[in-house]
C-alpha cells in the first residue's frame, strides 16, 4: 500500500529528530488515529541532516474518511527512511518531503508547503528531547525485527 495521506491533510502536526547518526524518531498526528510514534533507520537529506524538524498543517482536517483510508496504519511506526527533506528533487520547487517505508513494507508520503515545517531552534527543543529520549529508548529494539506476517485467508 502506498499513502500520501490525501494530500496531507490528515497530518495535523508532529516532528522528526535526527540528531542520532543512523535513526529518526519522532511522533506524528494524524486524523481520527491520533499520535503515532516513529522510528526509522536512515538519515535525512544533507539539507537538514542531524537536525529536529518540525511541522504543522494549517489544512489539516480530522475527516471519518481518513479512519477508513489510515486506521489500520501500524502503531508505532518503525521501518526505513526513503527520503526526508525540505528539497527532495532539483527539478521542483523546494518544500518540506517525508517518506518511508513501515516493518510491514507499507509506503507512506507526506508533502508540506514549505511554510509548515521548519527546523526546530536549538532553544526550542526541551520538550521533544524528553519525548525524542523517550521514543529511542522504547523502540530501538523493535526497529531491527524482521517484518511480521500476518494470515490470509484465500478466497
């Protein structure tokens, strides 16, 4: 499955630190589910490597539609960075761009306008160091097991 998250709205706020070489972590909102906590192996683009990114949706809107389309996203998130940066690709305009893909293999994106995300003043990080903290040590372990399966029924 790929999700763009109908073209972000169903994200309503969250950050991703990336000041550990090698991880991410972070927690993300997203409509009718809520805050989903996330840990990635990988790193972000050089434009904003080692940095706390932060973000929040002014479109964001919390409709039932996205509780049939994410409400069986997995919670926490944990798989493999794909590409996180705020200029993902030279032939378009820069904005905030965060993929990856889960444990379970699903394929998520969400692009902001670049007015929505920015990177989090070194002054301004007490409360996501203590929720950062918090998600490293709970997930770590979890970020190196392989991909459950879950039974199918054929029909």
């Amino acid at each position: 499955m790929a999700q763009k998250f109908a073209n972000s709205r169903w994200v309503q706020e969250g950050f991703l630190d990336n000041r550990v070489e090698g991880t991410i972590v972070g927690r993300i909102v997203f409509a009718v589910i809520g805050p989903i906590d996330v840990y990635l192996q990988g790193n972000f683009k050089a434009d904003i490597a080692g940095q706390v990114i932060q973000f929040q949706n002014p479109r964001f809107e919390d409709e039932d539609l996205a509780g049939q389309m994410i409400g069986d996203m997995e919670s926490p998130q944990t798989g493999t960075v794909n590409l996180i940066s705020f200029d993902p690709h030279p032939n378009l305009a820069p904005h905030p761009y965060v993929e990856w893909f889960s444990a379970k293999k699903n394929h998520y994106r969400i692009e902001f306008e670049p007015a929505d995300a920015w990177v989090v003043p070194a002054a301004d990080l007490g409360e996501i160091d203590l929720v950062s903290r918090t998600i490293r040590e709970t997930l770590a372990g979890r970020s190196d097991e392989p991909p459950t399966r879950e039974l199918t029924e054929w029909v």
